[in-house]
C-alpha cells in the first residue's frame, strides 16, 4: 500500500532496510557450513554490520514509535494493537541484547564454534521474529498514521526522527 | 495479560477480535472440509455426470462452498477487514450469533441436500442465509466507513453485491424444492453460480490477496489504480452474466463477459506476479505453491466456461467447470493462504506467560501440511479425470485421497491451537527465508 505520510515512509524504508540484512544474514548462515561459519569472510562481514544495527537502530526505531506513535494509537480506541507492537519490541530487545554480544565478537572473529551455532540459532530467530513484527506494522501501524497525524506533525515528527 | 485487559477496556473500538472469533471459523472450515469428501465418496457414482439435483454430490459441492470456502472467507474477513480498512469491530458480539446461526445451518443443509429431506433443506437454507445477511450487514457497515486500502473496499462491495444476488438465488432454489420458487430454477442457476463463486467468494479472495500476497512477500505497495481496473473489468463481467442470465443475448453476452473477466483476471495475475518477484521474501513453500496453483486452475475455470457456452461436445464439461472454479481455484488458494495465516493470527494471541510470544513459524506444521498438499492436488487430478471419464472409482479414489488431506490440514489447525498453549523452543522454519 502507498503511505501518504513521511514517518510511514521512513519507517517502512528503514523496514525494508533491516529486511534486506536480514535476509542477507539468513542466506549467509544457510550457505556456511557448521564448521566453516567462523571463517566464512561474508558471515563475518554481514556480523559487523548485523551488530550495528541491534546497538543502533533497532532501539532508535523501537523507542520512536513508543513515544510517538504507539501513545497516538492507544488514544485513537486502537491501544490492543499498540500493546501488541509494543510486547513484540520487548521480545526483539531482549533478544537483541542477547545476540549483540555474540554479533560483536563473531565480527572481530573471537567467536568459538558453540558460540557460532548460538548465534546461528538466534540470528534465525531475529528474522522470524523481525518479518511477523513487520508485517504487523506494515498492515495495522503505518497506514493508520494517515488519520494518526496531521500534515504539521508528520513533518515534524518525520525531522525529528532522521535528525536523531 | 496486559493485552488481553486493554483489549477488554478498548472495548469496542478495538480492530483486534478475540482469538475465539475468527479461530472458531476456521475450526468450523477444518470439519467441514472433511466432512465434504466423505459426501464426495457417498456420492461417487453420481458424481461424474452430475448436473445438479439433490444427492451427496450436491451436499459435497455446499461443504466446500458454505461450510469452508465461505466460512473461512467470514473468519478472515471479520478480523482482516476492521484492520485493512482502518475501522474499529462494529459489533463484538456480532461474529458469535453469525457462526451460531450459520454453521449448525450449514451441516442442516447438507444432510437435507444429501438425503433429498426438504424440510432440512429449507430449514439449513433459511439459517444459512440468516447468518449471510447478518454477515453482508457487518462488511456492508465496514465498507461504508472504510478508510485506506481503496483495493480492498472496491472488491468488497463488488463481493457484497453479489452476496445480495447469491441470497435471493440460494433461497429461491432451496425453497423450489418445498413447492415455493421465488425465481424461475434455470433463472435462479444462471445467477447463483457466477455470482456466488466468482461474484462473492471470487471478489473476496481477489481483494484480500491484493494485501495479503504483497504482505507475506513482502514486496512493495502493489499498483492500487491496476488493482481497481481489475476489480471494475470483474464487475462488469459478473454484470453481463447477470444479464445474460434473463435470456438477453445469453450466448454473446456470456462471451464478452468471459472476455471481460479474463482481462481482470490476467490483470490481477500480472499484479500478483510482480509483488512476488520484488518481495523481498522468495522462498514462501508450499503454501504459495498452492496460491499459484490456484491462479493457473482460475484461468482453467474460464476455458471451461468458454467451453459450455460454445458447447464444446466434451463429456463432463460442466462438471470439470466447477471442480476447476470451487475445489480448483477457490479451495486451493483458500487452503494455501490459510497456511500462513493461522499461525499468523495465532502468534497475535499468544497465551501469556510466556518468556518471549511465539513466531508464526514456531505454531506452523510442516509434515501434515506437506501430507495436505500432496493428498489435496492428488484428489484435484483425480477429480478432473474421473469426470471426464466418468469414473465412479476414480472418483471414490480421489475422495479418500482427499479426505487424507483434509485430515491433515485439520492436524495442522489443531498443532497450531495447540503450539499457542504450548510454545515450542525456537526453531524456525526454512520457509519464512526473507530475500
């Protein structure tokens, strides 16, 4: 569907951002073999870039629609659906707080073979739960933003958030 | 257990139905799929050359069409339709009284269609159609205050004109067999047949894959003024069947309709086609194999149409036309977006407590879904030979076959509710590979 709102369009460009990594990541992990995922140059690579985005973005997008949008839905009669979105970051978070570290070492190349499965398995787990929470936004949190705000508060909320 | 006390405080402004709603639908669908080639065997020896009349045939044909083709379509519309088209549910209660007055209607009809007892015939017919107005009143509400997704809520009214006609028809059949026609029979066919399958059904099924193709693909927005061009080109073709159907130029006008129809259809395809290639997620399994299946059996439908109006001297024409269009199209593209989208809404209403809530691919079943698609395109091969050789036997291998399958899909309907109380450990499936 096409957004008429910049903070619907920023969003969904960021999503389709983190997706394409995403699925560079998954690709990555099905093409290595179990022992040769520590010294595959892509896997460790795409770690470096897969850390930057669970230190950096995922809680400068997550935290942006806590106190932006989320709020808006909840007052606009929709707060299930933001309760929902919101229980998803919480899961995302606690998960990426759990492969940060794993991410971070595999990129400097200081990852042994169990910690390599581990983080295998909770990579895969990022992707299945990235998409379902994507999805969910896509279809009931970005086109909602069309009624959620005016044309002055998108352009102001859509500056400050690529200011941030 | 947050959710579950802001979804109770929202009240009803909430987009979001309880899980009981839409799941109590599609469990409804499960045994009714079932019970649909378990009539199909009961009715194997009429089958090939069956025309219409009363018998297991028959009651096999209102299984797959009432009993899970419109069941699921309600199910996944009460719940899609609140979120697609920005409303909030206008009724809460609403869905319950639809599924209590329509589903015990539904098994009323069948067994009336089955055993030739009228009166169980008319009775499941009126509640059938009680639960149908019912339902055409929440998507009528709906639509009328619809906000976003233009695509969706054109189809919609198309879907809901037609639910109109289908009423009337449906009715007037039902209660020619108590003495009582509101239509002429062959008046009442010529319209009950398009305007339920292609007219109700078929517009659903098109507007909704227009948002759920591009969401599980993840592919970008899809074309909205192709989407209309398609939705206004279907609509014009199920106007000139209708018209066709009051004995006005019926041969020409039920060939340009064809020819309309498949515009939209080769419109709609070619829209489909593209989201799937720029989605960003490609490997989407076997329930997308089906979907495309089902497209490729939709355009099979209309060659059989042109067929019967061209009077093609092809034996168990008209038969082959309505396993392509409801058990071909219609039921495969349902059963193979409803592999996605039950583990989907499953993941919605996790049962608290859990340390994180489940992932669609956690509550999915991969082993009988494969058994289901294997049995279900088996029995569609077996179907399309056995009417065109008029093969009782075939026909009775294709309903076991089949009956395997649904079992199977009906396995995996129970995993899923069962996956949601009991969370397995995180193993995603390969099939939710993105790019």
């Amino acid at each position: 569907m096409a957004f008429l709102r910049q903070v619907s369009r920023a969003l969904d460009d960021e999503h389709r951002t983190n997706l394409e990594l995403l699925g560079r990541i998954e690709q990555a992990f099905a093409r290595a073999s179990q022992a040769g995922m520590a010294t595959d140059p892509d896997l460790v690579r795409l770690a470096g870039s897969f850390s930057r985005q669970l230190e950096q973005d995922i809680g400068r997008h997550f935290d942006f629609e806590e106190r932006e949008l989320f709020p808006r839905m909840a007052e606009a009669g929709d707060g299930d659906m933001a309760t929902l979105l919101g229980e998803e970051h919480d899961a995302i978070r606690e998960l990426a707080a759990e492969l940060l570290p794993l991410a971070r070492a595999a990129a400097k190349g200081g990852l042994a073979i169990d910690g390599w499965d581990t983080f295998r398995r909770s990579s895969l787990e990022m992707v299945d739960r990235q998409v379902a929470h994507i999805q969910k936004e896509t279809m009931a949190l970005l086109p909602m933003l069309d009624d959620l705000l005016d044309e002055e508060t998108d352009r102001n909320l859509a500056f400050a958030y690529v200011s941030d | 257990m947050k959710r579950h006390m802001h979804t109770f405080l929202s009240g009803a402004k909430s987009r979001l139905l309880p899980a009981s709603v839409p799941f109590r639908f599609f469990g409804a669908a499960c045994v009714y799929h079932v019970l649909a080639w378990v009539a199909l065997f009961a009715g194997a020896d009429q089958f090939p050359h069956f025309s219409g009349g009363l018998g297991w045939p028959l009651a096999a044909l209102h299984l797959i069409t009432l009993g899970v083709l419109t069941m699921t379509a309600m199910g996944a519309s009460l719940q899609l339709l609140p979120v697609a088209t920005r409303q909030p549910v206008f009724a809460l209660r609403a869905p319950a009284v639809i599924w209590w007055i329509y589903t015990p209607g539904v098994a009323a009809l069948a067994l009336g269609m089955g055993t030739g007892q009228t009166l169980l015939l008319t009775g499941g017919a009126t509640s059938v159609v009680a639960g149908l107005a019912v339902y055409g009143a929440l998507l009528a509400h709906n639509l009328y205050g619809a906000r976003g997704m233009p695509n969706v809520i054109a189809h919609g009214w198309v879907a809901l004109a037609s639910l109109a006609v289908l009423l009337v028809t449906a009715l007037s059949l039902a209660y020619s067999y108590g003495g009582v026609p509101i239509l002429t029979r062959p008046l009442a066919l010529a319209l009950h047949v398009p305007f339920a399958a292609y007219g109700f059904m078929g517009m659903l099924v098109l507007g909704f894959s227009c948002v759920l193709v591009p969401m599980f693909a993840l592919s970008p927005a899809i074309d909205e003024r192709s989407v209309l061009v398609s939705c206004i080109f279907a609509a014009i073709a199920l106007l000139g069947v209708g018209v066709a159907a009051f004995g006005i130029a019926p041969a020409r006008l039920r060939i340009a309709a064809l020819v309309v129809g498949s515009v939209a259809v080769v419109v709609h395809l070619r829209l489909m086609r593209h989201a799937l290639a720029t989605g960003l997620r490609r490997s989407l399994g076997g329930s997308f194999m089906l979907v495309r299946i089902a497209w490729g059996l939709l355009v099979a439908s209309l060659l059989a149409a042109l067929g019967i109006v061209l009077e093609l001297p092809m034996a168990g024409l008209p038969t082959l036309f309505g396993m392509l269009l409801v058990a071909g199209w219609l039921l495969t593209i349902l059963v193979g977006l409803l592999q996605r989208i039950l583990p989907f809404l499953a993941s919605m209403h996790a049962i608290p407590g859990s340390r994180r809530p489940p992932t669609p691919s956690t509550l999915t079943a991969p082993r009988p879904l494969a058994i289901h698609f294997y049995c279900h395109l088996a029995a569609l091969c077996c179907l399309a030979v056995a009417t065109m050789t008029d093969s009782p036997n075939l026909t009775r291998t294709a309903a076991v076959t089949g009956l395997a399958g649904a079992l199977a899909f009906a396995a995996f309907f129970a995993l899923v509710l069962w996956r949601r109380r009991h969370p397995v450990a995180m193993t995603p499936v390969r099939t939710t590979s993105v790019a």
